[in-house]
C-alpha cells in the first residue's frame, strides 16, 4: 500500500490529482491510499509519519508549500516531496526541502504519471527501517541504523546516534529489545541494548563503541560474545 497525501487549496486541481492518482493505480496495478488537506497548516498540524509522498501546492493561503515542507522535514527525512505550481520559479526552492521534483500546472496526466511513477520507484530503493519515538515536543522518526546504543534509567529512555541523543518515555526496554530483535542488537546488561555494528571490540569487560565503554554484566557475557561473534561471521561472509 502505497500512501500519499494531496495538499491543495484548490478543490478543483485536487480532484483531478485524485483522479490521476486512481488512474496510475489502476494502470500500474498498485493499491493506493489518498488523503487530502486544504492547505499547508492543516497537513503540518495533523502531520503523521505515515506518508510515501506528499504532492504539496507551493502557493496557499495560510501556509505556503515551502514553509509547511520545512517543518514537515523535521519529523520526516524521507517522505518524497513533490511540489505542485503554476510558476517553475518557486519550484527551484526546492532543493532546500530535498524535494524529489515539482509538477507544473495546468497538470497533465502524461507528465504527472511519469514523476509520480519515479516517486514510487524511488520508495522502493529506500529500503530502511526506523523507530517512532514519543519526545516533548513531538514525535520523532529514528533510522534504526543510526542508533548505537539504548540507555535505561529508570523510566527515561535514551537513543545514542552518532550525532545526537533522544530522550522518551515511550517504551520500556524489554518492548525495545522485542522490536529490534532483528536489526543485531544485543542486551549486554539490565540497562544497555547495543548495536552489533558499531562494536569495535571488547576491552575490559566491556564493549566499546566509539568513545564509549559498556559494560557487560557476568551473567551476559558469554552470550554476548556468541551474539558477537555470529554477527561479525554473518557479516564477514
């Protein structure tokens, strides 16, 4: 299922959209769920992470294209954006969203099914998997990938990134342990959940990843060398 999002002030352009979209679904044998918003600040406000692509009008009334793009951006990093205008001028600002391309109207099915054809394909290529995190001000979409390790401190949760630190109270980390079961993580005592990938050795009693030294509990410590050293033969071969 593939899940797109129409955000348009214009009723009549949005329907034609719509009934371009149940067109490409039917020639190209894809299921497609459509949902609909009048104009910027209302997809913005409702925002789910949800969407595969988002075909967004640039000029709107009370929240232009441009504007509710960036703030989109900042929960998601990978939706395709493709904008929607009656002046290529405003759709070179594009690049500043990562947006994937722009439409121009009055819209043709020919060209509208091509880019939206190329949308999908490029959904097919992002083949990542992320974890949706509950933090103050929002939620947050994590690439599963990028998280090194998971710290517990009584209730409070922190993913460690190479870049930055996530704090929620969202999951417990026996919940945690159960979703990434397959993605190579590994729980090394009561508090830590490790990344495989990012071991770089054990030293001490501990695992080290980066800068950081876990320690790893007597009870796990043989396990933990298993789990280890599967992942490096997996890897390797």
């Amino acid at each position: 299922m593939i899940r797109i999002a129409i955000v348009e002030d214009d009723k009549n352009t949005e329907l034609l959209i719509r009934d371009y979209i149940n067109k490409y679904a039917l020639e190209s044998e894809r299921k497609i769920d459509i949902t609909s918003f009048g104009d910027g600040d209302e997809i913005v406000e409702n925002y789910k992470m949800e969407y595969d692509i988002l075909l967004m009008d640039i000029q709107m009334q009370f929240m232009d294209g441009l504007t509710a793009a960036r703030k989109i951006r900042e929960q998601d990093p990978d939706v395709v954006i493709i904008f929607i205008t009656n002046m290529a001028q405003y759709a070179i600002h594009g690049y500043e969203v990562n947006a994937f391309d722009y439409v121009l109207k009055p819209v043709s099915y020919f060209s509208f099914s091509e880019k939206l054809n190329r949308a999908v394909e490029r959904m097919k290529k992002q083949d990542r998997q992320y974890l949706t995190i509950a933090l103050d001000r929002g939620l947050k979409k994590i690439e599963i990938s990028q998280i090194r390790y998971i710290e517990s401190q009584g209730h409070k949760i922190t993913f460690h990134t190479g870049s930055k630190e996530y704090i929620t109270l969202s999951f417990t980390m026996k919940e945690l342990e159960k979703k990434l079961e397959n993605n190579h993580f590994y729980r090394c005592n009561k508090g830590y959940l490790v990344n495989l990938e990012y071991v770089e050795g054990i030293q001490d009693g501990c695992a080290v990843i980066a800068d950081d030294r876990i320690m790893i509990s007597r009870l796990k410590k043989t396990a933990f060398w298993e789990a280890l050293t599967n992942y490096v033969g997996d890897t390797v071969n």
